[in-house]
C-alpha cells in the first residue's frame, strides 16, 4: 500500500473523535481476529486437499488472507501511534 | 416449444407462397422493404439525438395544439398520414418525444390527411411518393457513406425513406391486380347494412392498398362515376379512415413498445372517429349539407360534399379526443407493458422507508441486489454461459469447453431496458435520502451504496467491451485465441459462483472476493508475458494480441466492478466493521505487490535449487509482523 493511502486513512482516524477513533481500531482488530481464524481454517483444508487444483486455489486464498492482515495490521500500528483526541 | 417451431413454419409459408404467386412474391418484398426502412429511418433519427433535432422538437411539440398542428402541417406537406405517423413512431422510438406528444401528432396527421381529399376531389391532383424513392436511395446511401455523423444520419434518414417509398410501390404493384378487380358497383347497397358492409370494404380495400389515399382516389373515382352511391362512398371513407392505421400497425411491429402504444393509440382514434360518424351519419350528412351550402358547393357535387364530410368527422374526432391525449397515454403505457418492464421498475423503493434512514438503506440494498441480478443476466449471456451453471456446483471448465458457439446479445438494448432505467431510479431515490439523512454513518452509507450501483453499471460496460471480441473468440479457428478466452470466461464465471454463494449465504465477510481479484490480476500478468513469446514466435498475429490485452484488461476491471460491489452489498451490515473491511480490503497496487513477491519467491526458489514449492505458501505461513503469538 502507498505512504499516501495510509496517510489518508491517519487523516481521516484524527478527523474522527476519540471514541469513534476507538472504534475503528476495535473493528479492525476484530476483522484481523476473524481473517487469523480464517487463514488458520484455510492452512487445515490445505493439509487434506489432495487434488492439484484444489490445493492452488487454497494457497491462493491463503496468501490474500495473509496479505489483508499484513495490510490490517499496518493501519492498526499507524492509528496505535497516534496520540488520541 | 411453439415460439421455437413459428420461425420455420412461417419462412416455409413465405417459400411455398413465393412459389406460388409471383404476386405474392412482389407483396411480401414490399413489405420487407418497407420495414427496412422503418429501422433506417429509426437509426436516422438517432444521429441527430442530443442536440438540435431534440430542441427543434421538444419547441415544436411543447403544447398539445402545437403538436396537433405539426402533425397537420407535415402531413398536408407529405400528403400521407401512415408516413407521418411512421415517422413519428421512429422519433418514439428514438427517444425524441414523449407519447403525449406523439399521439397529438397523429391526431393532427388524421386532420392533415383530410386535406388529400380536398386535393383529388377539387384538384384531382395526387402526389406520388412512390416517384421520389429512387432519388432517395441513391443520395441516401451516398450521405451514409461519409465519415460525419451529420451526413450519415441525413443519409440513413434518406434512404430509410426511400425504402419506405420504395416498399410501398411493391405493395401497391403487388396488389394492383386486386385492385383493379374490385367493382364497387356491384355491392351498392342502401341503408345499415350497406352503410356497415361498405365501411368493411373500405377498411379491407385500405389494409390491401396500404395508402387511405390509394382508397379516397378509388371512392371519388367511382363516386364521380356514379359506381356508387353517395351515402355508400361515405361509408368507404370512414373505413379508408380506419384501414389507414394498419400501416403504423405494421410500422410499429419494428419499434419499441412506445412505437407500439402510438399505433394503439391511432387506431383508438381512428376506431371512435369511425364510429361516432357512423353512428351520427345522419346528423352528419345533414351538417356536411349545410356547410356546403355556406360556403357555396353545388348540392349535386358529391365529390367535394364528400370531402367535407371526411374533414368534418376527423374535426369531430379530434376536438372530442384531444382533451384525453394525456389520460390516453398513461392508460396505454398502464396496459402495454414491455415485458422486461417489470424487471425494470422498482419494487422496493417507496416514500414511507425515505423518512427512516436505516428502512431506506435496506431498500436501496435490495434493489441493488435486484439491478446485481439484472447484470449477472447480463454478465452471464455476455460469456455464453446458462445461468443455472454458474449458480450450481457443476464443472465450469467443462461447461466452457462445450460451448459451440457464442450466445447472440444486444448488450446496449439490454443495458438501456435493464440495468440504466432501475439505476437512475435508485440514483434518484439515494439522492433523496441523502438530503433527509443526519447522522453521518447514514450518508456515507447512501455514498457507499450509490458506490455499488454505479459499480454494477461499468461491470455492464466492460461486459459490453468485452463481448465484442469474446463471441468472435470463443469460435476462433486460433486455439491460442479461443483458450484464451475460455480463461477468461471461466475466471468471471467463478468470481460470479463465488459472489452467488455469498448472496445466497446472507451476510458474510466482503474480503473473500480479494482471492478472485488476485486470479484475475496473475492472469492478467501471465497473459502479458505468455502473448510476448507468441508474437515473437507468430504464432498469433500482433491485432489479435492486442485485442486480448484489452479484453483480458476489461475482464480484470469487470472483476474488480463486481467485487466492490459485492463488498458494499453482501458484506456485513455493521457499519464500523464494513468500514474496516473496506479499509483492509486489498487494492490494485496491494495485489500488483502480492504478486511480485509471489514471483521473487519463485525465483529464489528455483536459483536456490530448492524444493518446488508454492511462493504464496512460503508468505502465508510466516508470521505477519507486528502481530502478537
């Protein structure tokens, strides 16, 4: 994700008042709790499939659902730096 | 099963009758000519739309005496009420005017025919526009090949009228030995059932002719030669009268359902003129005598007395039913229907849920869900594959690989019938909304809706871009070309199963759709580098590679149009875990990243002369950083 899209999101979480600052780090935390779970669900089903088409589509899955909490987790450490309003 | 057996039935009807009769032959040439030119007329039309032509029309038809008199005037010009009425469906048909307008150019049409009378029985002058076709043509088609949109539109204009001439002359040659077989003397008759019985014949006599002219010069010819009685000859005229509207009938069989009710609407008029004159026939040959002795006509001269009367029962016809053009309009638009109408019209958008935010919003959701069905339709015709196959569970790749050839569509007449009309009303209605909303979750969810609906529309456009070289693709004699396409095809079919799935499941996390964006992307990639080693081994010609980098980059934009969509429609409700969602949600420039490590890691794996292993999985299962164990 580019700086600048990031710094949008920073401007628009000090835009928002404290408590809805909140909220949006508790949303993100809980859509990254859900996308963990999810990933761990998906890395089981991996480990049984046995067809080759299967498996890719399971790996593909996978990587985009590690790669949403790598981008979750970047804005979540953003918004935690900032000091509240 | 029917519908499917009427085509070949009716072709072998028409093979067996052009065997048949030579006639019959010419008759049913001139009819197809004359459709012919309906639709080149029609495309005319819409050359000229958006700009002055509306203005010229919309000043000339502002008011119903304005619209009445236009049709007057032009048909007094044109000497032909069908052609007038044809031409007025055509400029329905392109959207030019409404139907209000449209019926009180018609109703003027009716009073301008009456002017033909006037011109046989005191002139016995006729004008033929059968003579002007070949003209027409010609200049026509010239214009139609010049590269301005102008000159093309004036050509197809042209040519759609001289075909239009053009076919009339055939029916009329084909019909001749009918009509010159006609006797009219031999069925004078007096009293009601020679006053019905001659109303028959005129209607039957200009069905056939196709011109109420054609009739009126019959009936005044055979009334100056006494064929026929006077109070015969004006039964003749009141069934030219009605006969007339069988031309738009047939003219509007080629138009669009605004052309059909016009058509109704003129025969509407025409019948109730039909039979307030004959019902009032007494009164009125009382009237016609009168006026004629007013303004000095010989008792004796039957021929003109007849034209007074033609004039003065349309008059009649007009002055009643003028007043009742616009409730005319909407009881036809009530009863005629398109069929796809219903698909159209929204069914959850209604004032009551406007003073609820939260009730508004939820409508607005399923009348998106509603307009996501239409494109799927859409999406789904686009890449010749049934509906039930990509809902179901069933094998896409085989489906793919049986299809023989490419579904025929007509995406722009689909997307203006089903997707643009239910978008503008949802539009319309989340604009309401939005101007009752106070809280701010409520307007970015309008926003975020609205986001949708437009989203589903340029899913439609890219289809429609896609599809152009798809139906040809899919049949290529190129392998290359045709799997190609079949990847594709299968790619959307899957994001479609996918988003069929979430639909059916109810609410559900928006971020799933991200999976199929990355397939999209990484073929979209691959297709890049795979198209460079073909041109350069010419295996596929550089036209045809090109082509496919745009379709595989319209297939890629269609994806990512249905993804947002689905993300803001099937995801969850909660407003701070959509937004989340949306935020997390993976972009061009994250899956153009996700991609490039995939292929580094592949990379370093085969340098490194390790174990094949999928990059992807080697990301996925570290650890992301700044996440607690």
């Amino acid at each position: 994700m580019k700086m600048r899209k990031i710094l949008q999101k920073v401007q628009d979480f000090l835009d928002a008042d404290s408590r809805s600052q909140q909220q949006q780090m508790d949303s993100i935390s809980e859509v990254l709790e859900k996308l963990k779970g999810k990933e761990k669900k998906l890395q089981d089903e991996l480990a049984q499939a046995l067809e080759a088409e299967e498996k890719n589509t399971l790996e593909r899955k996978i990587a985009v659902c590690h790669a949403q909490r790598k981008k979750g987790l970047a804005i979540l450490k953003q918004l935690r730096t900032l000091p509240p309003e | 099963m029917l519908k499917a057996l009427l085509l070949p039935v009716v072709a072998i009807l028409l093979l067996y009758g052009f065997w048949a009769s030579p006639d019959f032959k010419v008759i049913a040439a001139g009819l197809s000519l004359f459709l012919l030119g309906m639709l080149l007329l029609e495309e005319g039309f819409k050359q000229f739309s958006g700009g002055t032509l509306e203005r010229i029309l919309r000043r000339s038809t502002r008011t119903t005496g304005q619209s009445l008199f236009l049709g007057m005037a032009s048909t007094t010009i044109m000497q032909s009420s069908s052609l007038v009425s044809l031409i007025t469906i055509s400029f329905l048909g392109a959207g030019l005017m409404d139907l209000a307008a449209g019926i009180g150019i018609v109703f003027g049409a009716n009073l301008g025919t009456t002017t033909g009378a006037w011109l046989i029985a005191g002139l016995g002058l006729k004008v033929s526009i059968s003579a002007y076709a070949m003209p027409l043509l010609t200049l026509g088609v010239l214009f139609m090949l010049q590269s301005s949109r102008l000159w093309r539109g004036i050509g197809s204009g042209l040519a759609g009228l001289g075909l239009l001439f053009l076919g009339i002359h055939y029916m009329k040659e084909g019909f001749d030995a009918f009509g010159s077989s006609l006797n009219l003397a031999s069925f004078a008759l007096p009293g009601i059932k020679g006053l019905l019985l001659f109303t028959a014949i005129g209607i039957s006599a200009t069905v056939i002719l196709q011109s109420s002219h054609a009739s009126m010069v019959l009936i005044i010819t055979a009334l100056a030669a006494q064929q026929v009685t006077y109070e015969n000859a004006l039964a003749l005229a009141i069934g030219a009268n009605v006969g007339t509207t069988i031309t738009a009938i047939i003219g509007s069989l080629g138009a669009g359902i605004d052309g059909r009710r016009l058509a109704a609407a003129h025969l509407i008029f025409n019948v109730t003129t039909g039979v307030i004159a004959l019902t009032l026939i007494n009164q009125l040959t009382t009237l016609v005598d009168w006026i004629c002795a007013g303004v000095g006509i010989n008792a004796t001269d039957y021929t003109l007395k007849l034209a007074v009367f033609h004039t003065v029962f349309n008059l009649i016809g007009v002055i009643l039913m003028t007043p009742m053009i616009n409730r005319l309009a909407s009881f036809l638009t009530r009863i005629m229907q398109a069929p796809s109408e219903a698909l159209t019209l929204p069914v959850y958008l209604n004032e009551a849920s406007l003073e609820v935010p939260g009730a508004a919003s939820e409508a607005i959701r399923q009348e998106l869900i509603r307009l996501y069905q239409n494109t799927f339709r859409l999406i789904a015709h686009g890449l010749s594959l049934p509906r039930g196959v990509i809902k179901s569970e069933s094998d896409l790749i085989a489906a793919v690989a049986d299809t023989k050839r490419a579904r025929e569509l007509n995406i722009d007449e689909y997307y203006d019938h089903h997707i643009k009309h239910l978008l503008s009303e949802i539009v319309h209605y989340i604009a309401m909304a939005q101007s009752r909303a106070v809280a701010r979750e409520d307007t970015e969810q309008l926003s975020a809706l609205r986001v949708a609906g437009r989203s589903l529309a340029e899913a439609a456009k890219d289809m429609k871009h896609l599809h152009k070289n798809m139906s040809k693709g899919i049949q290529s004699a190129n392998p290359i070309v045709r799997q190609r396409y079949d990847s594709i095809r299968i790619e959307l079919a899957t994001l479609l199963r996918e988003i069929s799935v979430i639909e059916t499941q109810g609410e559900n996390d928006a971020l799933s759709f991200d999976a199929a964006l990355l397939e999209l992307a990484e073929n979209d990639r691959e297709l890049d580098r795979v198209l460079d080693q073909l041109i350069r081994s010419r295996q596929l010609p550089a036209a045809a590679a090109t082509s496919l980098m745009n379709d595989n980059g319209y297939a890629f934009s269609l994806g990512k149009h249905l993804v947002k969509m689905a993300q803001i429609v099937f995801g969850t409700r909660s407003e701070p875990i959509m937004h989340a969602e949306q935020q997390i949600a993976l972009e061009s420039d994250d899956l153009t990243n996700l991609i490039d490590e995939t292929l580094d890691e592949q990379q370093v794996n085969s340098e490194n002369g390790t174990a094949s292993r999928n990059a992807a999985m080697k990301i996925a299962q570290s650890k992301p950083s700044g996440e607690k164990s």
